[in-house]
C-alpha cells in the first residue's frame, strides 16, 4: 500500500481506532426507571435516585394532571370552551414507569411507560 510506513497515517488510524473503542465501551444511552414519592427518579441500571430538579423532562410531560386546563377554545360565537389534559398526556407523577435518556451526564425523561 502507499501508505504503509506513512508516520502521519499510522496516527490517524490509531486514533481513529481508539476513538471507536471508546464508543463502544460506552454505557447505556436509553433506560428505564420510575418516579419515586418524593419525584426522584431511580434508573434500572443506576439505581441511586436522581432528585427532581436534577433531571429534566420533555416538554409534553409537564402539561398537568389528568383534567387541568390544556387550552381554551373559542367558537365564531365569542363563545369558549376548556380543553382539560387528557389521561394520555399529562404529566409524570409518582410510581410511573419511564423512558430515560441519557444526555452527557443528564438524565431526559422522554415518556411514560405503558404496559402492551
């Protein structure tokens, strides 16, 4: 080959090839855990509960409790109506199962777990 002997494409290659084997020695990217009493979350795989506050969580699992208002609508009429948060989009609460990712060193809840 061309390049054999080439000092510049040797380290090219042992860094590209260190930087593969890092990749895949990395830990889980997606987990699962569930929302403890106090809205800590405790990971399968890390099971040292990350306190709330200490997470973030998508946007559409921070839409309220089952019946909150959602939004209001308004006919041609003037007249208005409240949208309340349905079951299957409010927000997480206590015992639920989720999905976490983890970002850097953060955990995102992505959604709630449910069974099949």
């Amino acid at each position: 080959m061309a390049y054999e002997g080439n000092p510049g494409t040797n380290r090219l290659a042992n860094v590209l090839t260190g930087r593969m084997r890092k990749e895949n020695e990395s830990p889980l990217v997606l987990d699962f855990g569930e929302i403890g009493a106090d809205g800590s979350l405790t990971m399968d795989t890390y099971p040292v509960p990350i306190p709330k506050g200490a997470y973030s969580v998508l946007r559409q699992l921070t839409l309220g409790p089952t019946g909150a208002e959602l939004t209001k609508t308004m006919a041609a009429d003037g007249h208005t109506h409240m949208v309340e948060v349905p079951e299957i989009m409010r927000s997480i609460g206590v015992g639920d199962r989720v999905l976490v990712a983890r970002v850097q060193n953060r955990a995102v809840v992505l959604d709630i777990i449910k069974s099949s």
